[in-house]
C-alpha cells in the first residue's frame, strides 16, 4: 500500500515486448528526443535566453541519467511534454482558462506517474518558459502575478485531487482505514532527520547535500571555493538590479522561482536528505530560474545587433 505505481499502464505493455535494458533504452530516446525538439523551439522563435538557461540546467543535474531510472523518469517527461506545449501556444493567444486547464491537468499527470521526486519540476520548468517568453514579448506587466498564482493553485488543485483519489481508491479497494497510515507517512517525512529535535544545522545539511551534487560543485572539494561561487552568482544579481533598475521587478520573480527547490528540501527534510540522488534534480528549477533573470537583466537589443565592421 505504500506506493501507486500509475507508471505500470506503461511498463508493463511495454515487458510484453522489450526486457528492462531495452526500455531503459526507449527511455533514453524518447528523453533525448524531447528534449533536442524543445532547445529546437527555442532556437528556432529567438528565445536564446530561455535556450541557454534549458541547456546549463540539464548539464548542472546531469539529467542525461535520468532515463535509466524508471521510479523518477517520469517527472521528465511530463515537464518536457508540458514545456513543448508552452513554447508552442504561448505565441497564441490563448486564454487563461485553458492555461489553467493546462496546468491543472500536469499536476494530475505528475501525481498518477509519480509522488516525491521531482514532482514540482513539471510545474516550474514550464512556468519559467512563460514567464519568460512573455516578457520578451513585453506581455508580462506587474498585474500577471495573478496570472502566476492561478497556474500554481491550479497546478495544485490537480496534485493534490488526485493524490486523495489514490487514498480513497485504496481505502474502498482494501477495506482498509488508509488515513492513518497517511498521517504516519507524512509526519515521517515532513519530520526534520526522523525522530531529532528542530536543528537548524539540520536543514543546512539538507541544502548543503543537495546542492553539492550538482555539476561542477560535485567535482570541487574545497567548500569555500563552493561559497566563493555562490556569492559571485548573488553578487552579479545585486549589481544588475543596481544597474538598470527597471529590470528589478523580473529579477525578483525569476529569483524567488529559484529558492522553491530549497523551501521543498525545508518541508520534508527526511525525504530530501534520504534521497537526495534523485530530488537535487529539482534545482534544474533554481538553475533556469537563475540564468533567465541574468538574461532578462540584460539589453535584449545590444545583444542581438550586428557586429559591423569599421570602416
């Protein structure tokens, strides 16, 4: 009872055919292939920005190792799939209610493939793209907040629908009291390190192991050379919003989009300290996030002018 596996309408056709190893491979091709036709979207409608920022957030979570695990695979290829149709309609004029529709129905997805991974990656990923896209289309105005607001709720109403779905299904189906083996499930991993007493060392642990997994911190030993990074990365934010304060308001979003990953590893500490292998690749989040408010901070049109020779 502790687990669903929603991924076995999947796996299981697929054993009739192929043996693991094979899937693993079909995994691989199939995330392969979505995510070359996403960067090729972005290329291809000039949004480098958001380009740059999908490329360094899957070569910071390594997430080419993704597909050779079937438990956390599926987190992927909701968001890719989720992020192709953002990129596709957010050129249209699409309505808020069928965004809202679009993000409801990710979180159901997400929730049936999937539990705690990297669960709010096929929500942030394709907030990101949007968020960024309409602001090189000048749509984002201080009032698109609300906007923002009804994709998270609605995301969450999905999530969290089906997740009591699964329990009462359960409950009817085994003739059992489920809620209290929830309840049990939840404290255990909402519960800082199990059983200890509130330890603020304890969440900086869990930070602290999730983070330095992430390429390249993964290959540098020496943690002040980690923390020299870091305070570079937040040092250049500050002077950018010095510089050209009309760019303020996005750094800001782009910024508190960022710190999600690490408000997720604060609300269930156990289960990100345990697994840490699998939830740091939520930062891909943090790392986007990060890299389009440096592009978004920057002069679009000098960038892209024509170098002209002196004559």
């Amino acid at each position: 009872m502790r687990y669903w596996h929603g991924s076995m309408i999947v796996v299981r056709p697929l054993l009739v055919f192929f043996n693991l190893h094979k899937i693993y491979q079909i995994m691989a091709i199939v995330c392969g292939i979505l995510c070359i036709c996403i960067l090729l979207q972005l290329v291809h409608k000039k949004y480098y920005g958001l380009g740059i920022a999908w490329v360094i957030g899957w070569i910071m979570t390594a997430s080419w190792n993704v597909p050779w695990c079937l438990e956390y695979v599926w987190t992927y290829l909701i968001m890719m799939i989720a992020t192709m149709i953002t990129i596709h309609k957010a050129d249209k004029e699409m309505s808020q209610r069928k965004w809202n529709l679009l993000f409801l129905v990710t979180g159901m997805l997400t929730c049936f493939f999937d539990f705690l991974t990297t669960e709010i990656i096929t929500l942030f990923v394709p907030v990101i793209v949007l968020i960024g896209i309409r602001y090189y289309q000048k749509k984002w105005t201080k009032n698109s907040w609300k906007q923002l607001l009804q994709w998270i709720i609605f995301w969450g109403i999905g999530y969290v629908a089906m997740w009591l779905t699964k329990w009462v299904l359960a409950s009817l189906i085994l003739q059992v009291n489920a809620w209290d083996y929830v309840k049990e499930k939840m404290f255990f991993r909402m519960n800082p390190m199990s059983k200890k007493r509130f330890d603020i060392s304890m969440f900086l642990g869990v930070w602290k192991r999730n983070f330095n997994v992430l390429i390249p911190f993964s290959w540098i030993q020496d943690s002040y050379i980690k923390g020299a990074i870091v305070v570079a990365m937040l040092a250049t934010a500050i002077i950018l919003c010095k510089k050209d304060r009309k760019h303020i308001g996005i750094l800001c979003l782009f910024f508190g989009i960022a710190l999600i990953p690490y408000i997720r590893y604060a609300v269930l500490p156990q289960h990100s300290f345990s697994h840490f292998i699998f939830t740091y690749r939520s930062q891909i989040i943090t790392i986007m996030a990060y890299v389009m408010g440096i592009c978004c901070s920057m002069d679009r049109e000098s960038l892209t002018k024509p170098i002209r020779k002196k004559r």
